[in-house]
C-alpha cells in the first residue's frame, strides 16, 4: 500500500545510486519507487548490458558507457533491500544531448549536474528484495505472496 512521498532536490555533484541510498537510510525507506529528471554531468557511467549478451556468467564484462559532457536525463527506478537489508536503488536512466541519447543502469555512478528532481514513492507492507543470482551473478529481486 502507498506510504510517504518524498521530493528531493539532488545538488551538483551527488551521485547516484549512492546519496539516494544514504537518504534512503536516513528516513528508514525500504522499498519505493522513483522518478527522476535533470542534468547529469560528464563522467558519469552507465551500463548498457553485458558485452556479450548471449552468454550470461558471474563477472561478465559490461558495457559501461561513458557520458563525456552535461546531458539531459530521466530515469525510473526501485528501491529494494538487499539480503542485508541495506537499500538498493535498482535506477535505469536515459541521457540525451542534442540528437544524441545514452539509456542504461545508473549502478555504475552517475553524477548530477547543477541538479536533479527526485520523487521517491515508500510502499509499505512490501515484501519484496534483492538477492544475488548465483547462476548469473546479478541482483535479482524476489517478491513473496
């Protein structure tokens, strides 16, 4: 069932996943869903999958996309607890600078720039998390009924 709504305003150099991860620890948020807009800086990382998508195995390498200027952005995601219950943001997000757009996972680190709009919507009575997937090695989530 829905809970709080927080509406944060992410300032020039915060990066993501982690200061939502620490806000998240702060106002003891477990799980959520997220929405986002606003600048993202250069030297920000995304990942774009694994570099071969065929074959899926622990310690694949990614494809981990480089953004070299300011960019654009929106993204929408999901708070979850890992099996420590520490929160994970699980943050997919598209960047885009003139006719040019990069779209991938923020897990990487993606820096703001001048800021970024954050709502964060708590669900309560969530039994959901994350775990690590042995077999291919990402952080899956689990739902229990």
């Amino acid at each position: 069932k829905p809970g709080r709504i927080f509406i944060l305003r992410l300032e020039q150099g915060d990066v993501l996943p982690f200061d939502v991860e620490k806000f998240a620890i702060e106002h003891n948020i477990k799980c959520a869903g997220v929405q986002l807009l606003g600048g993202v800086d250069a030297g920000s990382r995304i990942i774009s999958g694994p570099v071969n998508g065929d074959v899926i195995i622990p310690g694949m390498p990614l494809n981990i996309n480089m953004i070299e200027n300011v960019h654009e952005s929106l993204g929408i995601g999901t708070i979850f607890p890992n099996e420590q219950g520490y929160p994970i943001l699980h943050l997919h997000i598209g960047c885009g600078r003139e006719k040019n757009t990069t779209t991938g996972c923020a897990r990487q680190g993606v820096k703001v720039w001048m800021y970024m709009e954050m709502i964060i919507y708590e669900l309560m009575d969530c039994k959901a998390s994350r775990y690590i997937d042995e077999e291919s090695g990402f952080t899956l989530l689990k739902v229990e009924r």
